[in-house]
C-alpha cells in the first residue's frame, strides 16, 4: 500500500523548529520503513533522527522516554492527526 506519510511537512517542521535531534515514533506496520523515513528526514535537515523501536498503540501512547535521550522533537505517525 502506499500511505502519504506527510513527510514535507514534518520536514517543514523540524526546520521551523530548528529541531537538532528528531525522534520518530511509528506504527508497528510503519517500522519496515523507518530507515526509509529516517534517510529522507536526515537528507532534507540537519537534524539526527531517533528511530524509537518501542510499542506505539495509538496516538495517546507517546515515546515520553525519547527527551532522555536528547530527543528535542518527537514526531509520531498513526491514524490521527494531533495538531503542533
């Protein structure tokens, strides 16, 4: 299947931010393409890119562990859109 995942505009986002390291929080049936996600995030910012292997069961289940490890943005896809 292919998804609009929205990247450009978490692109856009991380640069607004200015965001120095991006921790990405996925559906199990989006981690096959975390790396995918991760390399265009890496190629379009200057950001590193956490990819969080953690359970992700909706969008209430947020990786709160990811700011200990110097995450300054968390951006998490699923089904609903939370508004930033």
């Amino acid at each position: 299947m292919n998804y609009d995942l929205e990247l450009d505009k978490a692109i856009d986002y991380i640069k607004k931010q200015n965001a120095k390291m991006v921790c990405i929080q996925l559906p199990d049936g989006l981690k096959p393409r975390a790396k995918e996600i991760a390399d265009q995030i890496r190629e379009h910012t200057s950001a590193q890119v956490l990819i969080w292997g953690g359970s992700c069961f909706g969008a209430c289940d947020l990786a709160l562990e990811a700011e200990r490890l110097g995450a300054d943005l968390l951006i998490q896809w699923g089904h609903s859109e939370w508004r930033y």
